[in-house]
C-alpha cells in the first residue's frame, strides 16, 4: 500500500499562498458584480488549493475529459472561488473573473454547465452527494477505473434530508472512490448551524452511515494533503473530511462574525485584501502544476443511435400493461448498448424495470425508498456521457424530487424518467399512491419530452425514442392492461400524434392517452350506434404535443373537441390542448379530467366516479354538439 509523503515545505508554503490568492480573487469578483458570497469562498480556500493543486488529476486542455477526477461544489454559492481555480490553473484569464455574475457571461452567481469545467448546476442545496454517487458508482462498478469524485457540502446544507439518503447510499454501496467534504464553518445564512462546531458530532454521524471520517482543522493545507492522501487509499468505504473552518477566515473584522454572508464587502474590501496580500510569500505565477489522469485510462463509449435489440411482438388486441412493455424495451435496448442504466426506488417488481436487472444485474442500481437521491445518483450517472440512465419509480413519487429534477434541467442532463401507476386507474391503493400531478410537473421543466404512450408497441418505441432524445424525459406508464392497438412496424415519432379512429362523418374529436384513449375509443363506438361519429386522437407526446394535426382534425370534425385525461385538470394534457388550440377561432373544447381528491376502489368504478369514462365522454359529446 503506498505510503504518504508530507510534501515540501516549498510546497506547503505555496499551497497556503494559492488559498489567499482565491480569497482575493473572490473578493474582487463579487465587488465587481456588488454580489456574491465572498465569506463563503473564504472557509474553503485551503481545500480547494489542495484539491486543484495538489490532489486532483483533471486536464486543463478537457475540463470534462472522462479519465479526469470529478469536483462538485454542492454549496453553489460559493463559486467564485471555483472560478479562481480554474484561472489560476490556467483554464482562462485571471482578468475574466470580473465578469462574475454579468449578464453576458457565463460565470453565473451559481456553477452551471454552460461552463465546461462544471458538470452540473449546484445551489439549490442538498443536492451535490447524490450526483457525486452517481459519478462514483459509474466509476466504480461501470467504468471499472481510477477516477475518483470529490464533493465539497457545507454544513448548512448538509440539514437537507437528501445529503444523508445520499451518504446511506454511498456507505451501502462502499464508494471507496468517493470523497466527501464538509466545510464545517458554524455559520448559516441567518444564524448559525444546528451543530455549529461540534466536529465529533459529525464524525460519529458519518461513521454511523459507513464512512472513513476524518476530522481536520479545514485551514491546515498539511492535514488537508494527509486526509485526501488517506482518502484515495482507502478501500471498502468512502471517505469523509470533516473540516473545521471558519467564514470569512482572514478576513480582520469580519472573520466568524453572523451578517456577513451573501454580501461583498464593500468599503472593507480594501483592507482585507492588503491583509491577505501580506500573507502571501510568493506573490509571482503559480509554479504548481496540476496532477494529469493516467493517459485515456477511461473507455471512449458510444451513447448515440441506441436501438430495440428486437422490435415490438405483439398481437393485435393482446392485453398488456405499458409499464409491462415499459421492462421489455428497457432491457431489448440494454442488449444492444452496454451503456444504458436502470435506476429504481424498490420499486422494480411494480415499474418492471427489474427485467434489465434480471438480464443485466450489474446494469441495475437499486436506490432504494429515497427518491430525491435517486435522481440525483441519475443525473451523476448520465454525467460526461457515460451512460444512458433510465429512472424509475411510482408516477406520484417523482414529485418529491422535483428539485433535483429541475436541477437535471439546468445541468442539461439527458435522464430518463419513467412513472407507472398513475391516475386513478390503479385503484384500490387510493389517492396516495395515485400520479395526477406527473405530467403538469414534467411539462414544466424546460426542454423536457412527456411521452404518454397507450399501448405495448408505443410504449416499447417511446423507450426507444426516450434513449436518443436529448434532455430530460418522462414516460408515463399505466397500471391496467390495455389492448395492442398498434401493428409492431408502426412508426412513431416525437410530437407526431396518431389517428386510431376517423370516418368522413366525424363531428368531435376526442384525445386520449393510456386508459382515457380507450375510454374514448368506447364511447366512440357507442356514439355510433346513434348515428354520430366521434374521431379518436393518441397524442403520442404530451409535450411537445402535435399542435398541427390536432387543429387539423379538430376543423375537420366540426370544431369540437372532447379532451379526456386520468390526471388533475391542472397542467395536464386537457391544458396542453387548450393552449394548442387558444389562437384558433371556431374550436370548442370539453376538458375531462380529475377535480377532486379521489379515494379507493376498484378502476372502473373509480374511472366512471371521476367523469372519465366512456359514459362520460358520450355525456361531453352531447353537451359540445349543442353549443
């Protein structure tokens, strides 16, 4: 086992004058934006130097390079100190650094992967260990190599239920590639913290959760060399570096005082900065030169054009759940990329995504009952291409996470997200486990892809679909069997809704999805036992939705349409119609949908209970026609 070797005291000293170099580089950047978190930076600087200049192998010529060690600054606000690094590394200007937080700039107030040095966007808090485990695990167990993932938390943060699903998570899973920090600095953003400095506090908590916890003072760039040395040799576990820190630290006046976070300095800047330039003993260039990876010690993988191993093969009228199908294309597109991931939330033997566990088990991560961290491992996962991550869980559960969903977003992450069980079709389990909410939140992330598929064969081309579209995605799928209504060589697109029954009689237009499409398709046939004729549209896509054949249809059936849904009124797909068709004239639309909280019982009652139902939809086409 290799040995630790204190390094010169050249060095050391260097260490320490890097660490007030990014002080005074936080302090005038945020002076120049009149914004920031300067005390913030200031309680990590010592880890940070250490990190960049002493411990971390990354490539200055390919920030993102897949060999490279990863750093996630979880405490976003600090990243004017995350900036410094990378400029004094040599990444970019030094001067640049006064375009903190400028609207034309991409040194935002928080990191975001706009910049080519940050994997994901950091600051809503809670958010970095889960991201980190998904970087780590793939590096562990898929990659099967030597980089190593460091995240820096601060204490204040480290409150958020999600850092500790996330720290369970790496202890079960013995991420000894993963290195947790805590920049333990007493103070909060109106108070102090909860546990300030009581460091044993924090080191039995992380012992308890199955970490290697090392206590050092945060300031010490010798302890902090020694524990990151002691980090990346140790085995079966992951490492956490409980450092003590103080914010604002060098700073006169200003140091471990309340009412100075978020907030530059202002008149004091000067004076502290002359302190801090007083304490550096070589005030020259950088003479460190940052640790490369092992030359391409990581796989070039290939992520694109990912295919069903075998196309859909079903019946015509055969009675399959789409969650079901949902299993089987997960693991006929696993058998063709070696790169394509299931996560879940015990859930497995529900959302059937345990079919690629079966076929492939070390292609399964199982994340247990903790859904936030299950995102977060996601997006760590689907980070520098390294995988294609498909995540999923009950339709209702995702609501938890939405926060680290909407982080996905700004961290241009390419995960997949798929929910089953939603709507009150599945019945006796009643509200609580029932997903009315799914697709208004889906629809809501920007950039984000909803599909809503209603049989086997859609479902198995929108898993297919889902694994090349860029951004985040969401793949509704039911509880309740539904017929095979499509022929397994239909072809199925993005944004491109589908016909499944028309006449040249048709005088309303009715648009389901999943159990409400063959409600309408029922109601459509007992329409025309009296002689009216109703047309029957599958979206396909919630959003983006097929704006243009449903305006089409929709005139060609007179100008009514019947929008019927298994999710609240709010955000769903009867909005989505509604907004499609608002700049349209002569278009009526009945919307269908739930308005009240339900309850338990079994599907079909509750489908009828609920005004969705066949008998429902035949009172809405009544009611349209009259108007």
């Amino acid at each position: 086992m290799p040995t630790y070797h204190k390094p010169e005291a050249k060095s050391i000293q260097e260490l320490k004058d890097i660490a007030h170099k990014l002080r005074i580089h936080s302090i005038t950047s945020t002076q120049a934006s009149k914004s920031g978190h300067p005390t913030s930076c200031a309680s990590i600087a010592e880890i940070i130097s250490v990190l960049f200049f002493n411990t971390m192998r990354y490539k200055i010529s390919a920030p993102r390079d897949p060999s490279s060690d990863r750093f996630i600054l979880s405490k976003g606000h600090a990243a004017p100190i995350l900036y410094a690094a990378w400029a004094e590394a040599g990444l970019f200007p030094v001067n640049e650094l006064l375009n903190l937080r400028k609207v034309d700039s991409d040194l935002e107030g928080h990191p975001t992967p706009r910049l080519n040095f940050v994997d994901v966007g950091t600051g809503s808090l809670g958010q970095g260990v889960a991201v980190g485990c998904g970087m780590a695990y793939v590096g562990k167990v898929i990659d099967k190599t030597d980089y190593r993932t460091y995240v820096l938390v601060g204490d204040g943060e480290s409150a958020e239920g999600s850092i500790w699903e996330s720290l369970h998570f790496a202890g079960h899973y013995k991420l000894d590639n993963l290195c947790v920090i805590f920049d333990v600095n007493r103070l909060g953003q109106s108070e102090p913290t909860s546990l300030q400095h009581r460091m044993e506090v924090y080191r039995k908590r992380l012992e308890a959760f199955g970490f290697n916890a090392i206590v050092v003072d945060g300031h010490d760039v010798e302890e902090l060399c020694k524990a990151f040395f002691e980090a990346s040799i140790t085995q079966d576990r992951p490492t956490a570096v409980i450092a003590k820190t103080f914010k604002g630290k060098y700073f006169p006046n200003i140091e471990d005082l309340e009412n100075w976070h978020g907030k530059p300095l202002g008149e004091d800047a000067t004076t502290v900065i002359e302190h801090l330039q007083s304490l550096i003993h070589n005030a020259g260039p950088i003479t460190i030169t940052p640790h490369s990876p092992q030359k391409d010690s990581t796989k070039i993988v290939n992520i694109n054009n990912i295919k069903l191993a075998t196309p859909p093969a079903y019946k015509l009228g055969e009675s399959v759940a789409t969650r079901l199908a949902y299993g089987s294309a997960l693991a006929k597109i696993a058998m063709n990329n070696d790169r394509v991931i299931a996560l879940d939330g015990d859930t497995k033997n529900s959302t059937f995504s345990d079919k690629l566990r079966k076929a492939f088990p070390e292609r399964f991560i199982e994340c247990f009952i903790a859904e936030q961290n299950l995102v977060g491992v996601a997006i760590g996962a689907a980070c520098r291409d390294r995988t294609v991550a498909f995540v999923s869980t009950f339709a209702t559960f995702f609501t938890r996470a939405f926060d680290q969903i909407r982080m996905g977003a700004i961290s241009q992450t390419n995960v997949n997200f798929v929910g089953s069980h939603c709507g009150v079709s599945i019945g006796e389990d009643g509200p609580s486990q029932m997903g009315l909410e799914d697709i208004a939140m889906f629809r809501a992330i920007p950039g984000s892809t909803v599909f809503y598929p209603s049989d086997a064969v859609s479902t198995e081309r929108a898993v297919e679909l889902a694994a090349n579209t860029k951004g985040v995605c969401f793949i509704r799928t039911s509880r309740p069997n539904t017929a095979v209504i499509y022929n397994n060589d239909d072809a199925f697109e993005v944004g491109k809704a589908r016909i499944v029954k028309r006449s040249g009689n048709d005088v309303v237009l009715l648009v389901g999805a999943g159990v409400t499409l063959y409600e309408a398709l029922n109601a459509a046939n007992e329409l025309e036992k009296n002689g009216i004729y109703a047309r029957v549209l599958d979206p396909f896509t919630v959003k983006p939705l097929d704006k243009e054949t449903i305006v089409e249809n929709a005139i060609q059936c007179g100008g009514r349409i019947v929008v019927i849904e298994d999710h609240y009124k709010q955000g769903g797909l009867g909005e989505a119609v509604l907004s499609a068709v608002a700049d349209q004239r002569n278009i009526l639309v009945e919307h269908l949908g739930i308005e009240k909280i339900p309850r338990s019982g079994p599907p079909s009652i509750l489908i009828d209970m609920f005004g969705i139902s066949a008998r429902c939809i035949v009172a809405a086409v009544n009611k349209i026609r009259k108007l």
